[in-house]
C-alpha cells in the first residue's frame, strides 16, 4: 500500500487538509450530524480503520483495485461498500458474480472530505475523473415544511443548507462579508421588488431596504426564438402601473417564482431582478440602470444564481441528485450511498468537453457572480454558498485548482498580473447577445479591482481590459491563451 506526498507509516494524513479543514469548521457549519463513527461495529480491515476513525484529520491512501476486493473476500464490511461504490461508479467492471473483469489493476484513491463524505476516485489518466462520493447519512428531519413546486427536487437538508449558511454568514465574526453600504444614491438601483405573500409590489428604493435587506437574481433570460414563442411578463410602459400595484407570482415565469420562493425560504422580503426593476422599453432607464448593476450585486444581502437554468422558463430547483444506495441486504440503521462526482460550479475544470452549467457560458452572468459579497449557486448536481471568508456546498467535495485559482481563494486578497488574465481568460470564453457588451461588462470587474493596481500620476491603470503596468506584456498575450472564440 502506497499513500500520497510524505509518508512516515502506511496511511498518510494531509497536514494542509487537516488546517484548511479547522479553518471550515470556524467558517461554516457542519452539513450533516452522521458520522463515519457509526460503523464503529462493522467488521473492518486495517486500512478501513485508519481511514474511518476521523478525530477531524482528512485521512486519505492509495490502493490497488485487487487488494481492495481482497479485503471485501475476507470479510471487511467497508470494503465490500467501496467495492460497491466503484463499480456503480464504473471504476471497474464486475460480473453477475461480482468478479472483476479488469485484467490490469489500477490504483484508486479514497479520501475522507468531511464527517460523512468519502471521495473514491481511480488513478487512471481520463478526463473527466472517475469516481463518485460516498456519504452516510441518519434519517434527517427539519422543521421547513415540504413545499409541492413544479420543477421543485429539494430535499428537506437542501432547505436547511440554503438557510444555514446565511444565517452562519450573517452571525459568524470570523466572517467579513456585508454588502457594499454606499451612500451615493445616484448609484442604487431605482426600484426593487417587494415579496407579499403570492403577489409582488415593483417599490421605489429607499433606505428601508439598503443596506443589504434585497436579494439579487443572476439568471438568463433565454434564446431570442424561445423568448418570441412565450414571451415573459416584464416591466414595460403598459405593465409598470400594473406591478406597482402588485400582480400575483403566477404570472411570472418559473425561474422567477423559484427566485422568490428562495428569497421567502431565507426571509428577505425585496428583491432584484433586472426584467422587473429596470424599464425594458425605455432606452434611458436602460442607459441608466444598467450602470447600476455593479453596485446592485455588490449592495445585495445574496445573489441567487440560477446556474442550471437555460431560460427564465425553464426553473432551477429540479437539482440532479442522482445517487445509489449501497449495502441495502446489510438493512443498517443509517445510509450509505453513493453519488456521481459534481463538475460544476466550484468544481469545474479548464479542458474541452468538461460539462458547464449553462450560466457559465454567458457573459453578463460572470460579473454579477464576481461582483456578489455573497452567493447560493444551484448547479445541475449541487447547491453551492461562497462568501467573502470562503466556500462550501451540499456535494462536500473541495474546490477544483482552477476555481480557486480564479476567484483567488488560496490568497483572496491578493489580486495579481496572474489573476487577472486568468479573470480575462475565462471571461473571453462567455458568450454575449451583442459583442459591443463584453468592454462595458468586463469594466465592472475593473471597478472592483482597481484599488490593488495604485493610479500613475493621478491616471487610472485600466485601459479597455488590460492594466498599464502590465500593458506590453498583455498585448502580447497570445488568442489560445485568452480562450477569444474560433471563427
């Protein structure tokens, strides 16, 4: 048996996992009250021992395919499991009598994420990896009430994260995450939407709801022919009066009535959508307001951002959470199951094929996530919250290298040359309606990070998407680097 980086006996433990996992538990709260400590009377090898004992050290080791099955012949329980899992997972291949039929053996990797969460994944050399998670679980019980929502898959513990991290966020001092609180009124948004019950009132904004009492909709509207064949209620001249008086919720599509509802599930009665708030038959209000939309994300308590979501028809909520329970002959009083790993939000990657949510080929959506002090993500496969203080969500898996590199959650505060042209690189990727929209979106991003790059005799370093203390450099960069679509 071999294990990753320094070993001084036969399972290696991750000093690095170990810090970054006490800095979570201050950071965020834990998910799920299971633990692996509930398998204590199964009967278990050694490597399942070390592996399972969990007194809040990431434990992790190498093995070889053949010995794991081995293990499950001579009777550990967990084996047996992970034998389960891989093969569910398609890790290899085994007969109607549970037989491998790999003729090589490969090496697989298992690593505990948290109190109930396994990784397995195979050493194989593929894109995409191959694995799946194992997570155990204990009947779990909420008092949120179970809603009946067309296109609605939450669970009662999805319903519990959304509200938790909020609530942590907003009461937890080791976090420093509020919204922007200017009191420059010229650039607060000229109207929100106020939450009544099953209608909403289109309000003027006013100091009742700044600072940070409104949510934020990040979301996209859908293609131009699916638009013309149902087009959506919207503030124009002849609905406006209508929404000042208050329609009801039904009237609005489904991606918008499931932004309320997650509003009403986090108790925040205003909020932001840029269909409702900003008039979209009126060239100057739409000059106007969408200005604003840098302060608006910036100035929201939390942006929701429909990840999933192809249109404002198509809703968000109906969340993906394919799993398969393991060991059902064994009838234990808990949960074992197995579940694909998540390749979206967080854990995505940077190589062709990798699936993407489908707000994360868009453009305008890329700053509304950046500009967000706070945010809950709802990918096909999981929920996501990442705040100033850091990040975490419902699947447990760590964020993917490139994510972190991007948003800068190795070292948030530091916005380098690096950062940057990794931010225009993956910008350069999303698709924008009108192509004259990517120097006025990307500014926002500027705005934002202008005070780490110090003005030059009173001039600003920003010049259409580049910094001149780097501008030679940044000229020279090369298309395949910047990701510029292929004609």
């Amino acid at each position: 048996m071999s294990s990753k980086g320094d070993t001084s006996s036969e399972l290696s433990v991750s000093t690095d996992g170990n810090i970054e996992h006490e800095v979570n538990q201050i950071l965020f709260p834990v998910q799920q009250p299971a633990t692996w400590t509930l398998l204590a009377e199964w009967h278990l090898c050694l490597e399942c021992k070390s592996l399972l004992k969990w007194q809040d050290d990431y434990e992790s080791l190498q093995l070889q395919s053949a010995k794991i099955r081995k293990s499950k012949d001579d009777g550990c329980q967990f084996c047996n499991v992970l034998c389960e899992a891989a093969a569910w997972a398609k890790l290899w291949v085994e007969d109607e009598n549970h037989q491998s039929q790999d003729t090589c053996e490969e090496d697989v990797w298992i690593e505990t994420l948290s109190r109930n969460i396994i990784r397995l994944v195979s050493l194989k050399d593929v894109e995409p990896e191959i694995g799946c998670l194992i997570s155990i679980d204990v009947d779990y019980t909420s008092d949120l009430p179970h809603y009946a929502i067309p296109g609605c898959s939450l669970s009662s513990e999805s319903l519990s994260f959304i509200r938790t991290q909020l609530e942590n966020c907003v009461s937890n001092p080791s976090h420093v995450c509020q919204p922007s609180q200017t009191i420059d009124r010229t650039r607060w948004p000229a109207r929100v939407l106020e939450l009544d019950d099953n209608s909403v009132v289109l309000v003027d904004f006013n100091s009742d709801v700044m600072p940070g009492n409104f949510a934020a909709l990040s979301y996209c509207w859908g293609s131009p022919a699916e638009l013309q064949l149902k087009p959506p209620y919207k503030a124009i001249a002849s609905t406006v009066q209508d929404l000042r008086s208050g329609i009801s919720t039904a009237k609005l599509p489904l991606t918008i009535q499931q932004a309320l509802l997650v509003c009403n599930w986090l108790n925040i009665h205003y909020i932001w959508i840029d269909s409702l708030c900003i008039l979209q038959d009126s060239t100057q209000d739409w000059a106007i307001e969408a200005t604003k939309m840098e302060t608006v994300y910036s100035m929201s308590k939390v942006t929701i951002i429909a990840a999933s979501s192809t249109s404002c028809h198509s809703g968000f909520l109906d969340i993906n959470l394919h799993s398969f329970q393991l060991c059902k002959s064994l009838n234990p009083p808990f949960q074992l199951t197995a579940s694909p790993l998540c390749t979206s939000g967080f854990h995505k990657l940077k190589y062709e094929g990798h699936p993407y949510d489908y707000l994360d080929t868009r453009g305008w959506t890329f700053q509304e996530e950046f500009l967000s002090s706070r945010y809950l993500k709802f990918t096909n496969n999981d929920i996501q919250w990442k705040c100033s203080a850091g990040s975490t969500c419902m699947c447990g898996q760590p964020a993917s290298e490139d994510y972190a590199g991007l948003w800068g959650e190795e070292h948030p505060t530091i916005v380098d040359q690096r950062r940057w042209e990794s931010l225009v690189e993956e910008f350069s990727h999303r698709r924008f309606t009108k192509d004259t929209d990517k120097l006025v979106a990307i500014s926002s991003l500027s705005k934002k990070l202008a005070p780490e790059f110090p003005t030059t005799r009173g001039q600003s370093q920003y010049v259409a998407g580049l910094w001149r203390s780097e501008l030679v450099q940044q000229l020279n960069c090369p298309e395949f680097f910047l990701g510029i679509p292929q004609s």
